[in-house]
C-alpha cells in the first residue's frame, strides 16, 4: 500500500509536472565557479522523482546524491562515446577510488546529451534539459553537483577540467555526507 501511494505519487509528478520546467532554484556563488543552496521542499521532491525516473533506484529520505555530469560539446572533447567512457572510468578510478561512500549516497553520472544508442557506460542522459537548466545553466564541461538528504547543496562548475577527490571530499564534509 505504501509502495503504491510512492508510485502514485511519482506518476503525479511526472505528468503534471514538466522536468525540464524552471524551478527558480536560488544558489549563492561562492567562489569563481562554486555555488550552495538549499532546495524548497516541493524542489527537493521534483529533483527526487526525476532521479528515480532516470535512474529506477529506490529513494528514500536518508538519500543524498552526487551527480557527476558532462557536457558533450566539441570544445569539451567530448564527441566521441569512447571518449565519455574514458572519463566516467577515469572519474570512478582518481577521484572516488579513495573515497568511501555509505550505502545511502547514491553517485550517478550523467551526460547533457545522447551521443549513441548503446550505453556501454552506465551513463544517464539529462535529455529533457532538467540538471542542465535548473542547476548548470552556464556553459561547462565537467560539473559536480552533491545535494544531502535535507536538501542543501553544493555545486561546482568546474569548465574545461575534472573536478578533483578534496572538492568532493570538502562538500561531502560541508553537507555532512558520511558522518
């Protein structure tokens, strides 16, 4: 009964709500690419539901997320589907290689656009423009959004280069991820 009413809830979002709608979310920049904010409840459940679309997980309020997204844009060398595996591989092996992550973060990888019919990585597509245009909507390559479990994030808009492990490890500890 408890599962149906999620799932009914879900399906309400999803068709009453476009993901690709501007949610007015607010960030305050922090330093030359860095950005934190707090989602509103009704943003946070919005967010929610287009991860658990995107990535059929279960979701739960003790989740926090780390979403790790590329923009595939020919200045971003990222026009080639073996080019986008590299980095995904990449990014898992230099910077969570020596981060431990608890069960309850969830750490996705996005890609602003489809690039090939087979995904061979793993990696989800943002093809309604919803990570791009309600939280990185300036141009970039590499971006590394972490939203905890009461909804306060953390985000960097790291351009040409990967972000690196100590920004991860530095939102995890602001965000009080894994404590």
């Amino acid at each position: 009964m408890k599962l149906n009413f999620y799932y009914l809830i879900v399906v309400f979002f999803t068709f009453h709500f476009s993901y690709a709608q501007d949610l007015n979310i607010e960030s305050i920049k922090t330093a030359s690419m860095e950005y934190k904010g707090t989602l509103t409840a009704f943003q946070f459940e919005v967010f929610k539901n287009y991860i658990f679309a995107t990535n059929k997980v279960e979701i739960n309020n003790e989740n926090s997320y780390i979403i790790n997204y590329n923009q595939n844009k020919n200045d971003c060398f990222q026009d080639k589907i073996e080019r986008i595996c590299s980095d995904k591989n990449l990014t898992e092996s230099l910077i969570y290689n020596n981060i431990k992550l608890n069960e309850k973060t969830l750490n996705l990888f996005y890609q602003r656009e489809k690039i090939n019919e087979n995904n061979i990585c793993n990696i989800k597509y943002d093809l309604e423009g919803f990570l791009n245009d309600n939280f990185m909507n300036e141009f970039m390559c590499f971006s590394l959004l972490i939203v905890n479990s009461k909804g306060e994030y953390r985000m960097l808009i790291a351009g040409h280069s990967n972000y690196e492990t100590k920004d991860v490890n530095r939102f995890l500890e602001e965000l009080k991820i894994n404590n």
